[in-house]
C-alpha cells in the first residue's frame, strides 16, 4: 500500500490577497519558509522513507519542495503538470476585482466552475485532464511498492480538484474548504482505490519545532 502526501506550497509574497495566483513567479515569504521547515522536520520524524519528491514547476512549489527535500537529501522532480490553474484574465485580481472587471465571465464560471473555461485559462475540467496522466501513475498500485511514500508539492486549487475528481467531493464541499499553505493531506492506494487519511493537516505548522 502506497502512500501520496499532497501538500500546498508555502506562504508566498503575495499573500492572501490574491485571490487569481497561477502563473505568478511570486517566491515564499519569510513565513512560508518557516511553514515548508517545519513540514520538512516532521515529514522527516513521521515519514522517513520518503522516496521522491514531486513539485510543480513554479517557484513558490519549488522553493517549498527544496526545503523539505534537504531533510531527505534528495532531489525534487518537477513536473509542469502538477501548475496551478490557469486563471487567464482573471490572474493577479482579488475575487472583488474580477467581479468587477469581467462580470458576465465571473458570473458565467461561478455558475459552472467544472466546465467553464477563463478566456485565456482553464475549466476545473480542462486542469483535471492536465494533470490526469500523472496522478493516474501515481495511484496505479501496480507502478507502486509496497510501503512506498511519495511527496506531491502543488496548488490549492489543484488538490480541490483531486478531492473532487478522485475523492469523489463534490464542488459545494470542496469549495468550503479552506486549504493550509503547507497543509498536509496523505493518500494510500490499495488495489486501486485511493482511500484519504489525512486531509488539510496543518497541526505540524503550528507545533514550536
């Protein structure tokens, strides 16, 4: 039985502010650095046979899986595959912004989020068939050890659709839910099935380690 640790980037420069953040080159923030040294530390107390480390290919996924892969001594792979939702027209606006600029689209995609596609970017949909290809590999439990721990750094908007696409969530659950920068979420794939252990755990953030 395989274990897949999803896990959200660190805190970046931009903060929280915005809202629309795909394709921005934006670097973690002091505190996102802290976030990915104290995953790292108890990744490396919890999960000492870490395998590999994925990470999309944008900087703050990058910078996040460097951290934590010096606890291992290990190379990351990047894959861009695994970058965030394009949001097109919408990128760099506050949620308020792109209510305001490209009313009938925000409209529109907040109708029907799956499948509408951002002029310029992507549908929920259009992403999952993006990264459908590797996360498919990756649950296969033929292609996986027995035992074997896997690390996927990415996006917040990427694990609500692997929650939605193969957790079977529905959007309404998935869009409540508000994803830890650093947050922790463990996948075991048994036969083919991926059962959920953890979801969204940003406990070890909040321990003084």
């Amino acid at each position: 039985m395989a274990k897949i640790l999803l896990i959200r980037h660190g805190e970046t420069e931009d903060g929280p502010q915005i809202s629309y953040n795909s394709k921005s080159k934006s670097h973690l923030n002091e505190n996102g650095k802290k976030q990915a040294l104290k995953l790292g530390k108890y990744l490396a107390e919890n999960y000492s046979n870490l395998a590999k480390i994925y990470s999309s290919a944008l900087p703050r996924s990058v910078e996040t899986a460097e951290i934590v892969a010096g606890f291992f001594r290990k190379k990351i792979i990047t894959d861009s595959a695994l970058n965030e939702v394009d949001f097109g027209i919408f990128e760099g606006l506050t949620l308020t912004q792109a209510e305001e600029k490209y009313p009938e689209q925000f409209f529109n995609r907040k109708k029907d989020k799956l499948n509408f596609q951002i002029p310029e970017g992507e549908s929920y949909k259009q992403a999952y068939l993006r990264i459908k290809p590797f996360f498919d590999k990756l649950f296969a439990s033929q292609n996986a050890p027995e035992n074997e721990v896997v690390a996927v750094i990415t996006h917040a908007t990427i694990i609500k659709i692997i929650a939605i696409y193969y957790l079977n969530l529905n959007l309404q659950q998935v869009e409540k839910i508000f994803l830890h920068n650093c947050g922790l979420t463990v996948l075991e794939t048994n036969k083919g099935d991926v059962l959920v252990k953890k979801f969204n755990v940003s406990k070890p953030l909040e321990e003084d380690n």
